[in-house]
C-alpha cells in the first residue's frame, strides 16, 4: 500500500508519500513566504496552484515511485483557509479520478496526532498540538479524539508570529524568538490567561506589543518573557488535561513543538505526573504530506472513502467531529 | 494522621487532623517548568483569591468548605474536608432522573455563584463534590468577582465543554437540566447563556450557522 498525501490548509503545500508500514517515502514542503505581512489566503492558494504540479512529481521523483503505483489520494479536507484547502483538493480530486484511486479527505488535526503516535510509538497519549493555526490539547475516548483544551481565540504560533513581525524579527517567530529569549533575563509582567483547561493569547499579544512599543525593554527580555507567559499557561493547562484524563503519554506536536523550551516543559510535565513524554521529530513537526498520506491509509483501512462528490472542503472542521474507527 | 488524598494539576491535598477537625491542607507546589518569579506570584494571588471567594459564595448560599487558615506567602490553606464523590465520578452511575436532578440543582447553584459577582474559573464536574444531599462547589482558585456577561459566557462554556469532551453520552440532558436550574436563580441567565453560545462559537473551527 502506498498513499499520496496532500497538505494545503495554510502557507505550506505539502506532498508526502507514505507506506502501508509508515515507512515516509517522501515529504517535500514548498513554503509560501508572504513578501509582508502575514499570510494572505488567496495568495498563499496561488503559490500552491502554481507549485503542485512541481511539487507532486518532486515526491514521486523522492519516493522512487511512479504514479501508477499509488493505491489512494488523501488529502487535508479541513480545517485551514478556504482558498488553499480548495486548491489542495482539486489537485487531490484530479489525481485520484486520473488515477482511478480512491480518495481519502483527512482531518489536518487528526493528522498532527496520528503522525506524531506514528514517528514516536506513542499508544494512547494526551496530545498538546500547537502550531501558527492551531492550539488544542486532546485525547482519544471512545471513538473520536476529544478536545479538553484549546485557545479561545488566537493560536500561540499566531501570537509568535504577529509578535516577531512587530519587533523584525524573522517568520516564523518561535525560532528567532527562541534565540533571543536565550539572552534574555528580566521577566515584564505580562496577563497570563488561563480558563479551565481553555487558553487566551490575543490580550498577552496586545500587552507584549504595547510594551515593545514604549521603548522601555530590551527585545531579548520581551522575546524572554513573552515565551515564559505563553509556554507557561500551555504548560498548565496540558498538566490540567493530564491530570484529568489520567493519560499513561503525553505527546507534543505541531509547528511549535520544535521549540526547546517548550519540549522541557512538557518532559518536566510528564515526569511529574508519572507520564511518557513523547515529541515529534522536526521533520514531521510542521504541517506536511506525510502525515495526511500517513492519516489517509489509516482511514482506509477502516473502510473511509470521500467520494468526489462529497469531497468539498471544510474550513471549520473540529477533530472531535472525526470518527476514529481505527483506534476502537 | 496525615495522608496525601490526591495530587492535582495544581495543589496537593493531605487530609490532616487540624485541632480536632478533619481538615484538607491544599499547598500550591512549585512548578519547576515555570519560571520562580511567575510562579510565585501565581501561587500566591490564586492562594488569595481562593480563599476570598470561597467565602462569598458561602455567603451568597452556595456550598463551599469552611476555611480554617491561608498563608499566601507559602500557598497553603487548610479547610474543612468534603467527605463525597466528584460528580465527575458520579455522572454515569446515576439514573435519568436523578442525573436531571442533580444538574437541575448544579445549574442553580452556578446561577446564585454568578448573581453573587463569583466567577468560579474553573467550573467542571470534578470541581463539584455530592456529599450527602449537599453539592459542595470547591477549588476556587483560577476564581475572580466580576458581574461581566463575558465572564459569566466563559464559565458556562467551560461547564458545557466538560459535558461534551467527558459526558458525551448525555450532553443534551445534562446541558438543558443545568440551563433550568440556572434561568431560576439568575434573573440575567439569558444574556449569560447567550454568551456562552457566541464564546464557544467564537473557539477554533465552529460550523457558524
């Protein structure tokens, strides 16, 4: 079995080919960089239409396969930007019907924690997924993967990201910011905006750039502090999320999970609540083919299929609407 | 007699005899993931407020521990022991009816909280303990006072994400009970209850209708 994976909910266009037995064949990334600003929806969606085709045979070239031998197109239904999720799924829906393979819609949250599960060996772990998109702590229960935390507004990627663009540091944000933490050693009060086992990054964004904008503070103490709010409250709410589903692993993925600090939290986290710590590898940390060619045999081999017809994309697409046959 | 009774996210419980009484001593530990400057100044003002408002929503009428003692400076205080189970625990061993009942009264209960200024910050069924005929609403330290409607919206959210992510199998029931029980205590119930349908929709990838 092998499986072409297409990623396209936000900057990266992804195409990743994947083995029946995990083996990741292939997974080149051709990253859309906004000449300024963030990401602009309908521009990042032509640097993919214009990229695809490159970028598919790129794969095939890398996996030693030929098209022919695909046996499924999946590809990340939802959720993500309208305008790139869609020109992800045409090129999915055109390979699969050319092909005559079946096509596999693939939750991009989903595919976060299955790729993760996959590349660490971790069974049954609480998940802290944390990107530029996204933020949510979730665990499998009966069937689909819960979510007992998540942001109430922006994603602590978005908050890194927004934040660095403001103080010229370079995109994405959580590795310069990281290096100048480093040198960093006053810790600015900053809100810390914990609700239960929810999170709020919007008034820590405003507040950090309000005190950018006094001139007041060396940058490398606001990137310092900045971090150690931010990570912090994820801290928190992961051991919250821990302590209450009583989870045996604990595992980061995501975009951000290549950040250092925040991996020592979560390790001290787990250590303390008698739990495995698991991290993504870099490679499969930001969004990427692999892991929804990875997410797509699992589905198919428990009978999903997205017939064209149904195949439209869905932006808002939470993971606890997933069905997870493969984990019950 | 000192026994460690249950290790939280947050605090450590030791059941204790505390001059005569059987009291919970709950210390705030450190958190060696937090930076010590942001972890002080957390442990201590949660310490405070905990033991502040756990005394206005006893005033108000609604359940809560007595409070023998609070040091802030170390984070610990020591309150009565609530001798029951979590309703956490409890959800799925009780029948339709009684399970209609009890979030009926929880649902009142959170009302009184939220007419009397209390933003309990933390209102899950593990924070709600059935001992005897008594609900007793405890671990009041994310709480704050506030009369906000988004403050209430929040609160209301969190209750009814407990009830989706770990009472699925009766979200509706559970969800419509506590509403009743909410709307005979808190003469603004529907602005709240509104505001927690606009905050869960404003989370992450909601289907907006």
């Amino acid at each position: 079995m092998i499986a072409l994976g297409v990623e396209s909910t936000a900057d990266n266009l992804g195409i990743g080919v994947v083995a029946g037995d995990g083996r990741v064949l292939a997974n080149v990334l051709d990253v859309h960089v906004p000449a300024e600003g963030g990401i602009h929806p309908r521009e990042a969606a032509r640097h993919h239409s214009e990229c695809m085709g490159g970028a598919v045979r790129r794969a095939l070239d890398e996996a030693g396969v030929n098209a022919k031998e695909l046996d499924i197109i999946a590809f990340a239904q939802g959720p993500g930007l309208g305008p790139c999720l869609r020109t992800g799924a045409t090129s999915a829906r055109a390979l699969a019907c050319y092909l005559g393979r079946p096509l596999v819609g693939v939750n991009h949250c989903v595919a976060h924690v299955e790729v993760g599960r996959m590349a660490t060996g971790a069974e049954d772990p609480l998940t802290l997924y944390v990107s530029g998109g996204n933020t949510i702590v979730s665990g499998y229960e009966s069937g689909r993967y819960r979510i007992f935390g998540e942001t109430l507004d922006i994603a602590v990627g978005n908050c890194l990201d927004t934040f660095a663009r403001a103080a010229g540091l370079e995109y994405p944000g959580g590795p310069d910011i990281e290096r100048w933490a480093a040198r960093g050693e006053k810790l600015i009060s900053l809100p810390y905006t914990v609700k239960g086992m929810d999170l709020s990054y919007s008034g820590l964004l405003t507040a950090v750039t309000a005190e950018l904008q006094t001139g007041r503070h060396r940058v490398e103490d606001l990137c310092f502090s900045l971090q150690e709010t931010a990570y912090a409250m994820l801290g928190e709410i992961t051991e919250r999320a821990l302590a209450h589903t009583g989870k045996p692993e604990l595992l980061l993925t995501g975009g951000v999970a290549a950040n250092k600090r925040l991996g020592s939290i979560v390790r001290s986290i787990a250590e303390e609540h008698g739990a495995k710590p698991y991290v993504v590898p870099i490679r499969l940390a930001a969004d990427n083919g692999a892991m929804i060619a990875w997410t797509g045999i699992l589905a198919y081999n428990s009978g999903i299929r997205t017939p064209v017809e149904s195949s439209h994309v869905n932006p808002n697409w939470r993971m606890d609407q997933v069905e997870i046959p493969w984990r019950s | 007699m000192e026994k460690l009774i249950a290790r939280g996210a947050e605090a450590d419980l030791i059941l204790t005899d505390w001059n005569g009484l059987r009291a919970l001593v709950k210390t705030r530990k450190p958190k060696r993931y937090r930076h010590p400057e942001l972890d002080r100044q957390l442990r201590r003002s949660r310490t405070r407020a905990e033991a502040d408002i756990i005394h206005r929503a006893k005033e108000a009428g609604v359940p809560t521990p007595l409070i023998y003692q609070v040091d802030p400076e170390n984070a610990v205080i020591v309150m009565e022991y609530i001798d029951g189970v979590k309703v956490r625990d409890l959800v799925d061993k009780l029948g339709d009816e009684e399970r209609t009942t009890l979030f009926h009264r929880i649902g009142g209960y959170a009302g009184t909280l939220h007419r009397a200024g209390v933003i309990h910050g933390d209102l899950t069924t593990s924070n709600i303990i059935k001992s005897g005929d008594r609900i007793v609403f405890i671990d009041f330290g994310l709480s704050e006072v506030s009369n906000e409607v988004e403050k209430r919206g929040v609160d209301l959210n969190l209750m009814n994400r407990m009830l989706t992510s770990t009472h699925y199998r009766h979200q509706e029931q559970l969800l419509e009970a506590f509403k009743v029980g909410y709307r005979e205590t808190n003469p603004e119930a529907e602005e709240a209850l509104q505001r927690m349908e606009e905050v869960a929709r404003r989370g992450r990838y909601i289907e907006k209708n």
